[in-house]
C-alpha cells in the first residue's frame, strides 16, 4: 500500500489525522500531531485475541518501572484492521529512545534487571494458551538436529574442530536441561537481541517487537540476551558475571536457581544462530568470515563460563 492507504487505514481504524507517514524496512512510521506510532502487518499468527493478549500483558510493564510497545485497540473495539490490499494491520506506540549501549555496563545491566521484573510482572493467566509460542525444549532441539545436518559440510580443519566442540556443548547442556524439573512458565521475548530494547534519558528499559513472544522456561530469554551482549563486547570475567547476577537478584533466584541458570547459560546460542543464518542463506561462503567470528567468541565465552561453573561446584 502507498502513503495515502496507509493513511486512510490508520484514519478509519483509528480515527487519527496523520500528518505523515514514513516508510521503515518492515514498519511504517505515523505522525499524527504530536503523537507518533508505528503500523504493522499483522502475521498470520496475529489473530484478534494473541494481540489482545499481548496488549493486557504489556500494559503491566509501567508497574514494574518498564516500557513496551504494545497493540492498540481501534476505534471498533478490535485489535488490528483490514487494509486495501487485504491483509491485515495493528498500531502500536513509537516509544522514543534510542537503541541500548551494551558496551555500556550500566544500561546493559539495567537492560538485565528490567527483563527479570518485566518476567515476574507478567504473571501466567487466561493468555498462556493465547501466547503459547513453542518452547525452549524445542527450539534446541531443532538446533541440535541441524548440528547434526552440519557434520556432513565440506569444513576445514580449525573450523571442523570448532564445530566438533560447539556440538558437544550443546549436546551436554541439552542433556542437562532434559534432566531438570520443568519451571513454572514465564512471558518471554524470545527474540532478545539489542535492537529490541530501547533506553531513554532516566535509565528507562524500553523493549519492542514482541513478535515471537510467549510464555516459556524463563531462563530463555536471559540465555539469549547474555550470549548477544557477549558476542557483541568483549567481557571480561568479572563484567560476565556481574551480567548474570543482575538478572539472578532481580528474579530472586536462590542458589539451586543460581545454578541452574548457569549450567543452560553454556548454551552455545549465538555460535548456533550464526550456523543457521549461513547454511540457510544458500551461499554460506560469503558469510563465513561472520561465522568464524561467532564460533570464536562463543569459544571465548565458555571458557570464562565453564571457569565459573567450575568454582560453583567447588
């Protein structure tokens, strides 16, 4: 659709007069006076009562001291609205801030505890069906099954090597994670990367793009956004732990939790998504430097992990 049907979209959906509207990658940016939104095309899986859902959880995450962008109702009472081309649309807030530092040690480790109050605000209810999206279990699975794809790939030496110990680490913590009692489920992001949270001036926590949000194991999410901050900035090992407690104090983990946190948190996970964006680009040369790079610095990373791991058990 053009501006103009973006614009008579949200005017009719939403009864707002749009000054102007911005074409984004995926997104479409809306002014309307001194308000700005942004519009989305709702997935197959955005059904009327997921975004309902999503909107009842997110609105509780001022109580708890953080932001998110949230579904917005249309003047009709639903959730999301049909555009001239068919398909379907919903509204949500532009929250204004700027993309977290994580080379910053107090914004990421605020970004840290806002997750585990954000977790513990948003407690299970009616919208755990509504918001179930798979799970943990398997999702490593499935990464594991392509570890399993990947031992037939034409490799050099060094990288052979990385890819032999990448899989029994996965393989050891998956074992590991069969083994434990399953935790109550929590509403997770499950896609925790830096460009899905947002800081603003006061240390506000913002997060957006709740596309692949659910209730799961809520050692998910902190797993995902340790691995990114690490792969991202060199940590050393203090600054590494100093990240893991952050989330552990918050959520109020006793020492079992402590613990068994840690041990999923060997999780090879950016080494593993690395795998995946390659061999499924078609042309997994081209991006191998960017593979090599991940496998290094998960590397690293189970080094300064297996250390700690190794003194807990002490």
């Amino acid at each position: 659709m053009d501006a103009s049907d973006i614009a008579h979209l949200v005017r009719v959906g939403y009864g707002l007069d749009v000054d102007a509207v911005v074409q984004k990658r995926t997104v479409w940016g809306i002014v309307a006076g001194t308000t700005r939104y942004i519009l989305k095309r709702a997935r197959p899986q955005d059904s009327e009562e997921r975004l309902r859902a999503l909107a009842d959880i997110l609105k509780r995450y001022p109580c708890v001291g953080v932001e998110a962008a949230f579904p917005l109702e249309t003047v009709r009472g639903t959730m999301r609205v049909s555009g001239a081309d068919g398909a379907w649309y919903y509204l949500q807030p532009w929250l204004e801030g700027r993309h977290v530092d994580v080379s910053d040690e107090a914004e990421r480790l605020a970004v840290t505890r806002a997750l585990a109050r954000a977790q513990r605000a948003a407690q299970p209810g009616v919208a755990v069906d509504v918001l179930k999206y798979g799970a943990l279990r398997d999702k490593w699975r499935a990464k594991l099954q392509l570890l399993e794809r990947l031992q037939a790939v034409p490799a050099d030496r060094d990288l052979a090597g990385s890819l032999r110990r990448i899989h029994a680490r996965a393989r050891s913590v998956y074992a590991q994670y069969e083994e434990e009692p399953v935790r109550p489920a929590a509403f997770c992001h499950r896609d925790l990367a830096p460009h899905n949270v947002l800081t603003a001036p006061g240390g506000r926590v913002m997060f957006i793009d709740f596309d692949h949000a659910g209730f799961d194991d809520p050692f998910s999410d902190p797993v995902q956004w340790v691995s990114h901050v690490a792969y991202l900035v060199p940590l050393c090992a203090d600054a590494y732990r100093r990240l893991w407690m952050a989330y552990a104090q918050a959520a109020g983990l006793d020492e079992a939790g402590l613990v068994s946190l840690l041990k999923l948190g060997a999780w090879p996970d950016i080494a593993l998504r690395a795998l995946a964006e390659v061999f499924r680009a078609g042309q997994p040369e081209a991006r191998m430097w960017r593979l090599r790079y991940a496998l290094r610095c998960e590397e690293d990373r189970a080094r300064m992990h297996d250390a700690w791991l190794r003194e807990l058990d002490a």
